[in-house]
C-alpha cells in the first residue's frame, strides 16, 4: 500500500488535519471524508463541471485534483453559501428566482463557478456568463435561465455586500 | 477512488524531481495541472506507480522576459499566461490559440508546459509553440538542454524526451523583425473541444509590405503538430493579397496523412487545412499591416 499523506487543509472555515491515500481525489475527499455531498460526482474526468468548488479562490474541478495537493490550502463548496440558519447566498437566490435549476444536478458546480465570476466581473454580461460558465454541463434546464440567473446575481451580491455604485445601478437597471 | 494506487511525492526543487522521475523511469508520471493526465488515471488508461507533483517547486510558475524570449514556466497555468501582458503583446498567438483551450475553469489549472509535454496532435499549444519556433527547456540527469520545438513532437502523445527528463520551462521569441501579425482559426464541434483541424499563423512584413517571413503551423492533421512549409514557401517574397494568400494556402494539404476518426474523414480534414489555413494567414497579415505593435 502507498503510504498516507497528511494534509492540513481548511474548507469551509474548518481546518482539517488528516491522512489521506495519495489516490484520493479531492472530490471524494469531501464527500466521503467530510461527508459534504454538495459537489456531485458527474462524469468524474474534468467534462461536465458539477463537481466544482473554490481552491484557493479559484474554480476547480475536484474530480481532476488529488486531497494530497491541498496541503496548506483553502477550500469551499457549495455549503458555504447560505447560512447555517438555512438564508439562501444572493446567488442561490437569484437562481431560484431565474428558475436558473431544474434536478440540480449541476447547481453546485454553476454555483460555484458564479461566485468566482463574480469576484472577478461583478456586473457579468450574458457574453461573460457564457465564457465562464461553458464548462458546466446542464441536462434539463436549459442554459438561458442559468445566464439569466448569473446575470440577476451580480446586483444581488453588490447588494448585499452594500457594493452597489452608480455604476453598477446603471448597468443593471 | 477510481485511480489505481501509486505513490505520491512533491519534490521542492527541480532537481530533486529530477532525481525522482530518473529513479523510476516509466512507472512515473509528472503531474502539473493535472486537467490531462488525472482523467487519465480515472479512467485507468494511466496507472503510473508514482506521482511526481511538481506544483511545489518553488518559481517554475514564471512568466518572465528573458533576453528577446518569453519564458513561460512548467507550473504557469494557461490562463495566466494569455492574460498575462508580456503574452499577449511579444507572442500574441499563443494567447489566441491559448483561448481555445477547453474552458477557463479548465485553464485556471491546466498548465501551458503540461498540455505541449502531453503532446496531443490535436491540441492547440503544441502547434502554436511550432508555430512560433519556440523551444522546450529541459532538465535531466546529465543537466539542462533545449529541444526545439520541431525536433519535441515525435509521435501522437510522444516527445523526444528520455525516462528521467523533465520539461522546467518553453521559451518563444518575442515579436519579429518587423510589422507583425498573428491569427488562431480552429473548426471544433463544439466550443472548447479540441480543434478537428486548428491553424496558426504568424506573418511578418517587410518595409515593401511583402511578406518577409509566414510561420504556420497545423494541429488535428496527422500524429503531431505540422508546419506547412510549403505554404511559407509561397508566401515568402509575395504581396499578401487575398489571391497570392489563397494560391499560397492551397499546398497547405500536400504533404498531409491526416486520421480519419468520428469528428473528421482525412478528406475533410484536408479540405479543412487548406480552408483555415487560408482564413488564418488573412487575417495575420491584416493585423501586420494595420501595424498594430506585434500583433
């Protein structure tokens, strides 16, 4: 057997400490060690985008990535998003109310992907939603109301983070 | 788990890695960004016995300047490098050919070195390093050596590297000696696939608005990137009409054997050489003769 490799890794806020098989990958990693089940196993190499999550602020995805390179790093998942009281994250928000999910199969991985859109674009235009989000897969919804979604997303989070500039009203409105 | 077992190290030098990968040979893998080769393992078509990570090394995520090249490290992810502004204005078209890659969450991790190590004869960067006549620098047991970009492709997922070798970096020559254009065309079936047939084109002009110097450079047409020599030939001493462009662009499929497979017949495949070769040659002279600084 391949020896263990420890890993000190914080996800969500919680830091972990743990030995881990080398041929661990990342999404197995918190689904079946941390038991958070928000990134789905898809197509489990690198196609469809449902297991997408932040390392280190950036959208990955964790079926492609091994625990073992997460030592020292920062990780969140979809569960991050609202509160513990259960107060849905603007983004989740917006998807509801864009009906931007049908099976939510692939809503965390779209999640995700938005909330790193966003802290780069945070007023996306339907030509930046595409780009970003071209990468995740989605069987049922249809991807205009997820471009839709993103799109309603920026104000709500300039909103809620009390961001919003003239600017961003005008692009909005 | 879905990989088989292997070992697992994170070497913090270059030579250190080195030492790993001459120590084990074949049964090691080097691992970078991982967007090609953990797909692999997943799906067992890869089942090295140890991993070399090599994300750890300290400074090979480098995009820097050196002399009248652009350094482009092994760990520097592909969507640092088309953003990056020395990329984007000494050697535009790997920023453009870079664009086409997968998809930017894909980008963010995958590396440039590892997709032209990686070697795919579809693949946009390795066809844009033959393109640009860069080269790969390459560390191994007896030292560092540099492989030109036309002697690295040996075969469909194969380079002229031995057991042991490490590529630490590629290096492509800024801009050209004179007013310079660069275009990507591809065809793909959809967007972010890889190219059925990708074209990339470097046009440089001289002071009598001739074409000086035409680099272009094939992917999806036979087991490596291939450089349609005949074309440059063609184009070296003309005026860069639409005519003399297509005339030149029409040997683009001579000396190809492109595969036949599900995405492509080879006769489409050579239709489809000759057509982007054409759109891509086009266009990188336009840009070299609005002047645009090493476009």
């Amino acid at each position: 057997m391949p020896e263990k490799v420890r890993l000190q890794v914080t996800v969500n806020g919680v830091e972990h400490d743990v030995l881990v098989e080398p041929r661990m990958l990342v999404l197995d990693f918190l689904r079946d060690e941390l038991d958070l089940t928000g990134a789905h196993a898809g197509c489990e190499h690198g196609v469809c985008g449902a297991c997408t999550v932040l390392v280190d602020g950036e959208a990955t995805r964790s079926c492609l990535m091994f625990a073992a390179q997460l030592d020292g790093a920062e990780v969140r998942t979809v569960e991050s998003l609202a509160t513990a009281g259960g107060e849905l994250h603007p983004i989740q928000q917006a998807f509801t109310q864009e009906h931007g999910l049908q099976c939510g199969f692939c809503t965390p991985g779209m999640l995700m992907a938005t909330v790193e859109l966003l802290e780069h674009t945070p007023m996306p235009q339907p030509d930046d939603v595409r780009e970003a989000l071209g990468g995740n897969l989605c069987r049922c919804t249809g991807y205009q109301n997820i471009v839709n979604a993103v799109c309603a997303a920026g104000p709500l989070v300039a909103a809620s983070q009390g961001t919003v500039t003239a600017a961003a009203r005008e692009v909005s409105a | 788990m879905k990989p088989a077992p292997f070992d697992y190290v994170a070497p913090r030098t270059v030579a250190e890695a080195v030492d790993h990968l001459a120590r084990h040979g074949d049964d090691a893998r080097v691992l970078a960004g991982g967007q090609s080769l953990v797909r692999l393992m997943n799906t067992r078509l890869a089942t090295p016995a140890v991993i070399v990570d090599i994300n750890r090394v300290e400074g090979l995520d480098a995009i820097e300047a050196e002399n009248g090249s652009i350094r482009i490290g092994a760990t520097a992810r592909q969507r640092a490098a088309e953003l990056h502004e020395l990329v984007r204005s000494g050697a535009p078209l790997f920023a453009r050919a870079g664009e086409h890659v997968a998809h930017p969450s894909v980008r963010r991790r995958g590396t440039v070195v590892g997709s032209i190590a990686f070697a795919d004869p579809s693949a946009e960067l390795p066809a844009a390093l033959l393109a640009l006549d860069g080269e790969a620098v390459v560390a191994g047991p007896d030292g560092e050596r540099t492989v030109a970009a036309a002697d690295l492709f040996t075969g469909a997922f194969r380079t002229s590297l031995a057991a042991g070798e490490l590529i630490t970096a590629v290096r492509v020559p800024r801009g050209g000696d004179g007013p310079t254009g660069s275009a990507w065309t591809e065809i793909s079936r959809r967007q972010g696939d890889l190219p059925v047939c990708g074209v990339g084109a470097v046009v440089t002009l001289g002071d009598d608005g001739t074409v000086a110097r035409a680099r272009i450079a094939l992917c999806g047409v036979g087991d490596t990137p291939v450089r349609a020599t005949a074309v440059e030939e063609a184009l070296a001493g003309a005026d860069p009409t639409e005519d003399a462009i297509a005339a030149a662009a029409d040997s683009a499929a001579r000396d190809l054997d492109p595969p036949s497979d599900p995405h492509g017949s080879a006769g489409y495949r050579r239709h489809l050489a000759v057509v982007m070769t054409r759109r891509a040659v086009s266009e990188a002279a336009a840009r070299a003769r609005e002047g645009a600084p090493n476009a």
